[in-house]
C-alpha cells in the first residue's frame, strides 16, 4: 500500500486540469481511494447577442412587457411572429410539479404529468454524497425535458436557521460549506439537460412566519458567510441561469425590488448573467422592482393583465417613468437564456424521459444514503430475519404516502413506496407483518390563510390517542419478536407558509410510543421528518432509533433495505438537533420571529456554530451518523509541513479503517479552527468532507482538499475576503462532536 497518496492525487489533478465536471477519483490500489470531484456550469450563451437584439428591434412594447410577466401560473408570454416561445416553468425540490391550470392553482387534470418523486433536500443533503446531488440534479432535469419545461424551480436552499421552519424538509442543511457542495453539482446535473435552475429563494428567506413583508436584518459578516454563500457558489461556479427572488424585505426593501441584492452584489459581484424570477405574487412596484434587477414578475392568479409588469409598467413607459432601453435590457436576458436553453436557435435539445425505472432507481440510491441510524444500543439492527417469525409495524406512517400534500409543491406519482410496502416487499415471506394504526393523523381546523385561490387549512392538531388503536397497537407489539414504529410528521404538517410552534410530536405519538416500548423492549422507532423533534424521551428508552425523510419514489424500500441490513445505514445529520428549542440560536436569542422585522442576532452563530462557541450539548450534532459497522479514522497528514499560502489547496489525506464486520460508507468531515484571531471566531466550521466506501478489515485513504480561501473570513472594514495568517487546527472525524484526529497547519 502506497504510504503516501497525496502527491499522487495532486498528480492526477495536474494531468486533468481543471474543467467540466472533471472527476478525480481513482483506485490507487485497492486499500487506497483519492477523491476530489469538481463540478462546474457552462455560462450563458452570447453567441446569438446580435440575432437577439434584431429581434427585440421588432417588437411592440406590449409583447416585450407579456415576457416580463406571468401570462400563466407558469409561463410567460412568447412572440409566436417572432418565433419566440413561452418561457415554461415548473415547481420543483421533489420533482416536476403536476401541471398547475393555467389560470388557478388546481391541477390541470391531465393523466401524462406523472413524475419520480426524489427525496426531499433535507433527505439529500443527509447523505452528504456531491455525486448524488448531481444524480439527482441531472436525473429531475431529463424529467423536466420531458415534460416540456425551461425553468425548474428548483434548488431550495435557504439556510436552516430555526428547526420550526415550515419548509425545513425541503431546504439542505444549516451548514453554508455542506449547502454549496450539494447545491452546485445539483445546479450543473440540472442544467445539462438544456432546462435552467431557478435557484431559491434569493435570500434570507428562512422562516415562513411573516415571510410576505418580514424585514430581515442581518449584520454583514452573517450574511456573507453564512446565508449568501450557496448563492453566491451556484452563480460563480454552478453558472445557475435563473434565481428566483424572496418574499421578504431585507434592510428593509423587498427582495424582488433590492437594488442592492439584485444589481450589486448578484450581478456586479458575483457575475449573474442570468434571470431573476420573482416568488408567485412576491412584486410590490413596476418601474422599481425591473430597475432594481428584477426581469420576471410570476404570481397567482389576478388578471396577468393586472400584474406590475404588464399594463402598468407600459403606462409608466408611455409616462416617461421608465425608458423602453431597460425593458430591453430584461427582454434581452431572457432572450439569451432561451438560446442558451436551445429553446431557439434551432440547435437540438435534450429531450428527456421521466417516470423511468432509472430515474426510480436514482431515487432510491439517494435515499438509501439518507437514512441516518440515531442509536443502536443492542444491535437491534439490522433485524436478522431468520431469527424472527413475527414483525409488529406500529404508526399512521407506516402506510403515509408524502409526495402531495400540505401547502407547496408536490409531485404526482405512480410510485411511492411507503414504509410498510417497503417491508412486504423486502421481508422473506416466512416473517408475518402485524400492523396497527395505533396513532392517527388529525386535525381540528382553526384558521384558514388564503394563497390566491387557495385555501390552505393551518391547523392545531388532535394530540388524544384512539384508544382502540392503541390497544390493537399494544396487542400487536405484544405478540411480536420485533416492533418497528414510524413515528414523526407528513408534509401536511411540516408545509411552506407556517412555521411549527415547537418541537412536539403531533398526534399523541409520543404516549404511544411508551406504551409499545413499555409491552416490547425490542422496538426500533423510526422518525420520518423533515425537521428536528423533540425526541429526548424516545432517545432515553428505545434502544434502536433511525431517522428517515420525506424520501422519494423509493423511500420505503430503502429504508427496509437499511431496517434489514442490505443497505449500511451512512446518513449524517445536515442539522443540529436540541435538546430544547430555546438552545438553538434564534430562539435563544429570542431573534424569531420578530413582527414586521427580524434581526438575527445570533450573527454567526447559526446551527453547530452556536452549540459548539456556547458550549451547549445538542441532543444530536450536526454531522450525525451511525453504522453498522465501525470506522477507525487515524494517520493524518497534510500535503506539506511548511506554510501555505493563499492561493494554495491544502491535501489533507486521513485512514479510515473498517474495524468491524460489514463494509460500509463513512463520511470523514473536517472542521477548521482558528485560535487567537483578530476577529470573533465560531468554534469551528466545516471546511472538507468526503464520503468513502470502506469495506470489512480494509483502509481507504480519503484525501479532503481545502483551498486556503476556504479558511477566508469576510472582513465588513474592507467589504472582502481575507485569509488571516497564523496556526489553523483542522480537526477530523465522523460527526462535529467526534473528531478523532487533529493537524495543525500555518498559513502565511
Ligand atoms: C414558493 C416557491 C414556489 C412558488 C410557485 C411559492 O409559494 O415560495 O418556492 O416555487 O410558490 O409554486
């Protein structure tokens, strides 16, 4: 076995230089694997500029302002004469969206919008695997070819600042670093199919309460290296061609109509060349909202004729108030995307294909990643099932379907395997399913929030058990060798446009689950959620816990394949998880919701980087994962001893051995800290990660590279960058609270 892999790797990132979607992986021997993957976008095409601006030459201002706007729910107008189609849009972060009517948010009633739906960002982003978000990028890309779309709204990527956010299952993660490295690769998988990504929600939209006026106020260093990051990786490095602008105000002017989010940091710093697309029904003027940056008002229904970029930004034309040289400004970006989208131009274009078993199969390879095994006291698990006759199956979310429901877009779906199908179909036929109910999903409605014509039903939800079902659940754990109870919430419950009051269980599962671990000790709960739930209890008494998500097509079958061994459960944790919600920041600096304004005063401190400055012990940590197997992680070492300087990539190479006696995947992260410095520091921040596939008694050398502007702080004085020079401690291991291994290393 080679000692010594770092020059090695360096050499094959010289022989490829740096392009495309270069993938640097080799087999160096079999004891040794080398992983450095980049993914880059192609820009915006400018080859057509002149044919754009001849045919911008021909239009009325009436057609240029029909391109500006909704003239559907999801498109905006074409200029058939001028060759000019729709710009066709679909919602979303599961899937290409049912077709909407195109005047009213009910579904169209068409029987071809079947769709894969794919695992929910949160269920992503626990697989910490760049690859598979690129999978799952190209996978709903073919998809939204095939269904004719241009415009995928799609990645959510907000930074998860409350664990009661509303749309915390549909966003990545809490970590700006973890955000970038599954946002960009799923960005540019998406946009190899000739459909853009509208990446969302530009920004510092991270809590659903108020999210319509909410002015947002966070200090500059925060915003720069903790909630603009993912934005500012998926323009510079994912060439995104579209970003759809928030609902909120930020330094009190909305987004869609933020001078300076949209023109001078998005386009003058960052590059953006692409288009800004309002939120549906989140524009407040004409002429400042397209001078502030925005190109395209999207909204609900209203006369499209009504919207602010349609007859009243041609009456502020025909008033002097605006010059026809800046609509064409807009138009023209729009123009360039559609050619760069072969949409015109005549080039072929991708075509696509959807509902495939690949695509299922795509599904499932990212939730058979995603499954994160919280505890595993009495090896419980995997269930050996030749030992075993009988398999109690506990919980209203063993037959949950998730792909529609609550409030945001959903995906029709041929196929959703549920938890308990997920068994049937995995379970040798000598073992006997018993399923009980034994909690039910209700609500008593309270209040209704109306969404254009959409109603949606915010509701308190009926905590009193059934007590029935509780008996036929108690009969049914009795009489079993194992229980299994999946437990947590639905995307009726955790839904865009409310956030959660706390972090209790709804529908009086906590009770049940006492009472079926009180009659069998052998019972594993099974936490299907997007967001963190108070399951301190639940943690105290069982003794196997597993976390699965919102999870796609293929959910319930990888996550039996996880419950029966098949599959090595090596899902982390993309968030903390409190003991009590007033330990995480927001709410311990009682910072959410605010009213008509929010200021996030825990600044930095946002997730991991708050518990672990302050000291507070999580009930989970970020980085969170067990297996099956075990992992010893050792032998550390960088690329060189001496400093490095700015424009550097530090190769930090580390062992992970397979101590135990199943192969499995480990995700070795790297946190870097800085003592001593001229400006505050969270404890430490996640700057490298890799996930390497380690099988029984082997060692894999996973090599982590860290360019040194990671390590960069944004200085507010000199509105930048700044690597400051001195010691660094990277520290390394499985989860942000265990990190087995630490190296010093110098910059200078
Ligand atoms: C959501 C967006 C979504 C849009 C269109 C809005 O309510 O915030 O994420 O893309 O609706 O459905």
């Amino acid at each position: 076995m080679s000692k010594n892999p770092i020059p090695f790797l360096i050499l094959v990132v010289t022989i490829l230089g740096v392009s495309c979607n270069d993938t640097l992986k080799k087999e160096h021997d079999s004891s040794i694997t080398a992983t450095t993957k980049t993914y880059s976008g192609s820009p915006m095409t400018h080859a057509f500029d002149k044919e754009i601006d001849s045919i911008i030459a021909q239009m009325t201002l009436e057609e240029k302002s029909g391109m500006l706007h909704g003239t559907s729910m999801f498109t905006t107008a074409g200029v058939e004469r001028l060759g000019v189609p729709e710009l066709k849009m679909a919602d979303g972060p599961l899937g290409v969206r049912e077709e909407i009517s195109r005047s009213s948010w009910a579904p169209a009633g068409l029987d071809n919008d079947y769709a894969t739906y794919y695992p929910a960002g949160a269920g992503l982003s626990a697989a910490w695997n760049p690859e598979l978000a690129y999978v799952f990028g190209n996978s709903v890309g073919e998809e939204s070819r095939a269904r004719d779309k241009d415009v995928l709204l799609s990645p959510a990527i907000n930074i998860i600042r409350t664990p009661l956010g509303g749309r915390t299952y549909e966003y990545f993660t809490e970590d700006p670093f973890l955000n970038k490295k599954l946002a960009v690769p799923f960005i540019v998988g998406l946009q190899d199919n000739d459909v853009a990504a509208c990446v969302k929600h530009f920004a510092a939209n991270n809590q659903e309460t108020n999210r319509d006026f909410v002015d947002v106020q966070i200090d500059e260093r925060a915003l720069r290296e903790i909630y603009l990051p993912v934005f500012e990786a998926a323009v510079s490095e994912a060439k995104a061609y579209s970003m759809m602008g928030a609902y909120n105000k930020f330094r009190g002017e909305y987004l869609c109509e933020n001078n300076h989010m949209l023109n001078e940091v998005l386009r003058d710093e960052w590059g953006f060349e692409g288009v800004v697309i309002s939120d549906w029904n989140a524009v407040h003027t004409s002429v400042n909202s397209l001078e502030s940056g925005l190109d395209i008002e999207m909204g609900t229904p209203k006369p499209f004729n009504e919207f602010f970029l349609a007859a009243p930004l041609i009456d502020s034309v025909n008033a002097g108030k605006i010059s026809e040289t800046e609509i064409d400004k807009h138009v023209k970006r729009i123009l360039q995307l559609m050619y760069t989208l072969k949409s015109m131009g005549g080039e072929e274009r991708v075509k696509g294909s959807i509902s495939t078993e690949a695509h299922f199969k795509d599904a499932y390879d990212i939730a058979s990643e995603s499954v994160v095994l919280l505890k595993n006291e009495t090896n419980l698990l995997p269930i050996n099932t030749s030992e075993i006759n009988t398999i109690a199956v506990i919980g209203a979310n063993a037959t949950k379907k998730n792909a529609l429901g609550g409030f945001g877009a959903g995906v029709k779906t041929k196929r959703e395997v549920t938890p308990l199908e997920g068994l049937r179909n995995r379970l040798p036929r000598s073992v006997k399913i018993n399923y009980a109910e034994g909690y039910q999903e209700r609500y008593a409605p309270k209040k209704e929030a109306k969404f254009g014509d959409v109603t949606h039903q915010r509701a308190e939800t009926i905590d009193e058990l059934n007590s029935q079902l509780v008996e036929e659940a108690i009969n049914a754990a009795k009489n079993a060798d194992i229980t299994i109870i999946f437990a947590g919430s639905n995307r009726d419950f955790e839904t865009e446009a409310s956030d959660r009051a706390d972090l209790d269980l709804p529908f009086g599962q906590g009770e049940l689950i006492d009472k079926v671990l009180a009659v069998n000790p052998n019972t594993v709960v099974v936490m299907i959620a997007g967001a963190p739930f108070d399951i301190q209890k639940i943690k105290a008494q069982s003794s196997a816990l597993v976390w699965s998500w919102f999870n796609g097509s293929e959910g319930g079958n990888a996550l039996a394949d996880v419950l029966l061994g098949t599959i090595n459960p090596s899902g982390k944790l993309p968030w903390t998880m409190p003991k009590d919600l007033n330990d995480s920041p927001a709410h311990a600096t009682k910072s959410f919701p605010g009213d008509q304004t929010v200021s996030y005063d825990e600044g930095l401190l946002v997730g991991y980087r708050w518990f672990d400055t302050k000291n507070v012990e999580p009930l989970y940590p970020f980085g969170y994962g067990l297996s099956y197997t075990t992992f010893d992680i050792k032998n550390v070492q960088t690329d060189k001893t001496g400093s490095y300087s700015e424009r550097d990539i530090i190769y930090v190479s580390v062992d992970v051995e397979n101590t135990g006696n199943k192969n499995g995947k480990e995700v070795v992260q790297l946190y870097a800290a800085k003592k001593d410095s001229e400006v505050e520091r969270v404890a430490q921040e996640l700057k490298g990660f890799e996930k390497v596939m380690v099988n029984v008694g082997q060692t894999v050398t996973a090599v982590i590279a860290v360019p040194v502007k990671e390590l960069a702080y944004y200085n507010v004085d000199k509105m930048a960058w700044v690597v400051e020079p001195g010691t660094y401690t990277f520290k390394i291991g499985n989860s942000s609270r265990d990190l087995k291994q630490e190296i010093t290393i110098h910059i200078n």
